[in-house]
C-alpha cells in the first residue's frame, strides 16, 4: 500500500543561476542553453540552492496561492527563509480563534505525546544503528514522560541518544558536517511542518512548548520533533566527511522517503500533514490525545 495524493511529490531544486516565472499553470525555469517546466500541482516545494536567481512576484503569487513551500539557501548553501502563503485557509480567521484558545491542560497533553513519540522513534533508531542499551534506555523513558515533560525527559534522552549514535565526545554545538547535515536536515523538515500549519489556517509563531518571542515558528518547531529522528538516520547511513551537494540533494528528497504508517507504506511529507492533523484535532479537543495516529521511523 502506497500512501499520500498522487500531486504535489516534487521537491524541485534550483542550483545553477536561472529565471523563474510563471505561465499557464506551470514553473518555468530558464537558463542559457535550456528551459523546463513543471505544474504547480506536482511541487510541495521550491529549494534554492544558489543566490543566482531570478525570480518574478507572479510566480511567488502563484505559489503562494497553490501553497507551495518556498525555501530561500544562504551563501552556505543552507536553509535560511521561507515564503509560504499569507492566509492557508478559507477560514483562517476562526482557525487563529481557536488557537487562541487552546488551554493549558491540552497544551501539555499533545507535548507530552509529541515527546513520548520522539524518543520512541530515538530508541528505534539506536536498536537498529547504535547501541541496544542507551535504546533500552530510551524505551524505559518513554512511559515517564508525564504531561508538559516536567521532568525534562525529552533532554535527558537527547544527551544519551547523540552521544550513542555519534560518538561520546558528540556535541550538537560543534562546527562539524554531522550538524551541518542535520541543522540542513532539519531545516528541510521545519518547512514541510510550516506549511501543513499554514496550509489548515494556523499561526506557526503560538507554540505548545516553544515559546521563544523570537522564533517564528515555535508550533512548528514542537510538532516536527517527532520526525527528526529520521534526519539522523539519514545522516548516520550517509554523511562520511565533508557534507556534500548530493548529501543535501538526498535530505530534501526526504519527504519522498516511505515509512510505515497506518498498516501500509506512507511518503514522510505525507505522514507529516496527517501527524500534524492529528495535533491540532488533539489541541481543539476534537480528537483524544490517544487517538492520535501513530507512525515508525524505520
């Protein structure tokens, strides 16, 4: 069984100096010696791996109408910005209203699931990479993770799981390829969580847990947890050096990538829009914190 829509699958990748415009339903890009074209239907996203581009406001308006991502790199290469669409939904207005009132006690129920659900998919990725003994760890925490965390399960577990996967003296703060690939990574994967809260209505900026008045997408910053795991999978099975092009070619084609879900086989940008359905139906009360649909990372 193969999940999501048929539309929407291409992550297209601009990398060398082009025009980008609009015509009749489809992207064009333009270069010296060659012109493409893909409908808009088939993008969920738009990456820019180069500052050499032109681009004309008719194709952002038109992206933004169709609700497609579009990811801006920096002179590093890495992701930067984003343009998604001003109003994601027809109702956007009550959808906001409803945010608004989201109450304490929901809040941390949903966080308290989004955590159980990261740090299981940790202890699935170390049994089957690493070491079966920080995963049997792992598992151990899931079920003491109480509402809110707490007691901060969620970074205990997060020191022992690097440190398995990537060695002892790991550290996330350090200037290696592993953090750019997975700062990259999850650059990626945020974007994809932005534009499902987006796309149903909702502020990215009012988080469950992430509440940081500088950070513009703290929602989505709590509901992609559970997803990065499989950022470090990716990276473990392939950075070996230097970060390369292909490396990043290979993180945004993620989205593409199945994993098991709801009894069959489901693309991740798929599980994704689902995964985040299921929090904001849990946040409005309007499904049960179990009822939640679980996924595997493996």
């Amino acid at each position: 069984m193969s999940g999501g829509p048929a539309l929407a699958f291409r992550d297209v990748v601009i990398a060398s100096p082009c025009k980008l415009s609009y015509k009749g339903g489809y992207l064009v890009v333009r270069k010296e010696d060659d012109t493409a074209k893909v409908h808009l239907s088939e993008i969920s996203s738009v990456v820019l791996q180069t500052n050499q581009v032109y681009i004309s406001a008719y194709l952002l308006s038109e992206l933004a109408k169709a609700k497609v991502s579009f990811i801006v790199a920096d002179e590093k290469h890495n992701p930067i910005g984003q343009y998604l669409p001003l109003y994601g939904a027809h109702n956007t207005s009550k959808r906001i209203g409803e945010q608004l009132e989201w109450t304490e006690p929901a809040k941390k129920r949903v966080w308290q699931r989004v955590v159980r659900d990261k740090i299981a998919h940790q202890c699935r990725i170390l049994n089957a990479r690493a070491s079966e003994e920080e995963g049997e760890l792992l598992a151990h925490l899931v079920p003491e993770v109480r509402s809110g965390d707490t007691t901060n399960r969620e970074a205990y577990a997060a020191r022992v799981y690097f440190r398995a996967l990537f060695g002892q003296g790991f550290s996330r703060d350090d200037d290696t390829p592993v953090n750019a690939a997975l700062n990259y990574g999850y650059g990626i994967l945020l974007s994809a969580v932005n534009r499902e809260i987006v796309a149903r209505g909702y502020l990215t900026q009012c988080g469950i847990c992430h509440r940081s008045e500088f950070n513009q997408f703290n929602l989505s910053c709590d509901l992609m947890e559970p997803f990065r795991p499989i950022v470090d999978c990716l990276v473990f099975d392939n950075i070996d050096g230097d970060f390369t092009r292909d490396d990043k070619y290979l993180l945004i084609d993620m989205m593409n990538q199945c994993i098991p879900y709801r009894g069959g086989s489901y693309r991740v940008g798929s599980v994704v829009g689902l995964y985040v359905r299921d929090c904001l139906s849990a946040l409005n009360r309007r499904l049960s914190i179990d009822e939640i649909e679980a996924f595997d990372v493996l």
